[in-house]
C-alpha cells in the first residue's frame, strides 16, 4: 500500500472549502476560451506541437523534452527513471512534500540538507556536498524555493551543479513557480546534470489541463518515456493541446497574472510587519505568489493553524508538511477582497493562539 503524499491529503480535504484560502499557491484558473477557439480534445500529433513549443520558448531540444501529468507527475517520472531501491535521493528542507515522496515510495533513500533561515534560505554547496553519501543519485530542490519563494540565479545553481557532476549526481529543479520571476528560462541549461520539471499550473493558470514537462539529457529520454508510459498510458491528447496553447500564450498569461496581483504584495507586507512582534520571514522577491512565516521562538503553531481552518475558515499551508511546525506558508494569489478580509482573521487567530 502506497504512502499518504500527507500535505496533497491536506490540500484535498480543505483547499476550496473555506471562507479564506490563503493557502493556494497558484494563479486563478484561466477560462479555456482565453484561447479563443475550443483545442482538439483526440488529435494525437497535438504532442509534437506541444514539445516543440516548449522547446522555443525555453532554448531545449526537442529530443531532451518529456510530457508529464503536470508538475508532480513530471517529479514522479523523473524519480521512476533515475532511482532503484539503492540509490539515495538527497533534498532540501523545508521541501515540497512531493519533491522527496517519489523517491520514498520507489524505495530510494531520502537524505536532507537545511536551507537555514540565517543564510536567508540560500543553498550552500558546501553544506550539499558534505550531505553526498556515496549511493546518492539525485539533488532535489525547488527554484523558487517552495516554501519560502526565494530565488537561486545561473551563478548559484552551477555553484551546486557543477562539483555534483563530478561525483556523477544529478540536480533536479522543481522550477514550477519560475516564469513569473525569470520568463523564458530554465535550470535545464545551467549544465548537463541538470533535470528540470514544470508545468502550465502555477504561473499561468492552466491547472485543468495537466500540462507538464521534464527537460533531461537525451539518454533518460528513453526511459523516462517508458515510465511516463506506466504513469499515464495515452495521456489525453486534449492535454497537449492545451499545453501547447498555454506555451504559445505564455506572454498573455503571465500579464494576466501581473494585472491580477497588482497591490496584492503591500497589503501583506503590512499584515507581516503587523505580526512581526512573533513571526519573522525573508521577504520574497516581488514577483512571488507566497512567503513562509515562522514562528520566533520555535513553537509548534498546527493545531492553532488547524483551529483556524475549523472554526475561523481561514487557511494556510502549515509548515508541519515542509518540514517545521514552527512555520506556515502563506499565499496571495486569492482575490484582492478575500485578502484584505482574510487577513485580520487570519490575525487574529495567530495572536490569540500562536
């Protein structure tokens, strides 16, 4: 019997079912007729047109790119091609659940580095490197950072890429929430280690159509082919066809996205300084859609998050399914009116039981 992933449980059970969701960490779902006319839902070559959009917006050969079931999927695929039941999979904390679940339930290993609230949640490919043990076979990290939304440029990257490849490890980026802050780039050119998964959900707001994608060297092509093949058999053709026409739209979309988060970011950054008497957090870059609070003397805050959710119906992501209970990660991708009403309650909650 397969594992609960516990955080996707969480997100199942309460994310749309609340008065304020200040948990959702993706932009509103766009209308398919942003489009304009409706795609093909059973044309088979829509995936070809899919791939070879991805490969001219983001500089990838065609022959390196792989479709997945959106993000987590592209993790799951990624995790099945690399890994055996001796292999070990090294991961940031705090981490997206799924980003190290794949590896678990695959048989891999799972080993953790700390990204520390003291280097403003930097990698240090120092610290990476002394993590190494000699069975490990992949670095997972998210970039942005998922939770905290901060951000690794090329030179950081490379920094960790490089001497990885040395020791014939992979890096895997989780680079799902990119295109917001770095449009029209990917970690899969920083070098030749490096495996990137994303997808047309958290950026664009193309959620219903599961449009995912791997860029990997062409020698796991092959494989990763064969497990995307176990995963999802035929994956709908309509899938494709969306995907291509998000990629196509990407511009338009990421505009959308602009226009519906303008003034969003001030009313937080009050609501932060409001409560920064108990929570602290390295502010996000501008283009960010969450930030992670934590808790300045270390108390474990879920039960009162979880009482929040019950009985105030406001809600956020506990750190508990990142890694530290002392922390939540909160989003501001909701309307700018569910925000600015959300958020006091929200406030209150944590002042009367944090």
């Amino acid at each position: 019997m397969l594992p609960a992933i516990e955080y996707l449980d969480f997100a199942w059970r309460f994310y749309g079912s609340v008065r304020f969701d200040l948990a959702t960490s993706g932009m509103a779902g766009v209308d398919p007729e942003f489009f304009g006319a409706p795609q093909p839902v059973h044309d088979l070559s829509a995936r070809a047109r899919y791939v070879d959009a991805l490969s001219r917006r983001y500089d990838v050969p065609p022959s390196q790119i792989v479709t997945a079931l959106g993000a987590s999927g592209a993790l799951f695929v990624a995790a099945a091609t690399l890994l055996d039941d001796k292999s070990r999979w090294l991961v940031e904390s705090p981490s997206y659940e799924p980003l190290w679940r794949s590896a678990d339930v695959l048989g891999a290993a799972v080993d953790r580095f700390e990204r520390r609230y003291e280097d403003g949640f930097r990698i240090d490919p120092d610290a990476v490197l002394r993590s190494l043990r000699p069975e490990t076979r992949v670095v997972a990290i998210t970039n942005p950072h998922n939770p905290t939304a901060v951000w690794l440029d090329d030179d950081e990257l490379r920094r960790i890429a490089e001497p990885l490849a040395a020791r014939d490890v992979f890096l895997l980026v989780d680079e799902v929430y990119s295109e917001l802050g770095n449009p029209r780039k990917t970690a899969r050119t920083v070098g030749e280690n490096v495996i990137a998964c994303s997808s047309a959900t958290k950026c664009w707001g193309v959620n219903w159509a599961r449009a995912g994608w791997i860029f990997l060297p062409e020698v796991l092509v092959a494989p990763a082919l064969r497990v995307e093949r176990y995963v999802a058999g035929l994956t709908p053709p309509a899938s494709f066809a969306y995907g291509h026409a998000a990629v196509s739209s990407a511009d338009r979309l990421l505009e959308r996205a602009r226009e519906i988060q303008s003034g969003k970011r001030a009313r937080v950054d009050r609501f932060v300084e409001s409560m920064s008497a108990d929570f602290e957090w390295v502010p996000p870059p501008p283009s960010a859609l969450f930030g992670w609070l934590r808790h300045k003397r270390g108390a474990d805050i879920y039960a009162t998050l979880e009482r929040g959710i019950l009985e105030d119906g406001v809600l956020v992501a506990p750190g508990r399914f990142f890694g530290d209970p002392s922390a939540f990660r909160l989003g501001w991708t909701a309307s700018r009116e569910l925000i600015e009403a959300g958020l006091p309650v929200l406030e209150r909650v944590l002042r009367g039981r944090a």
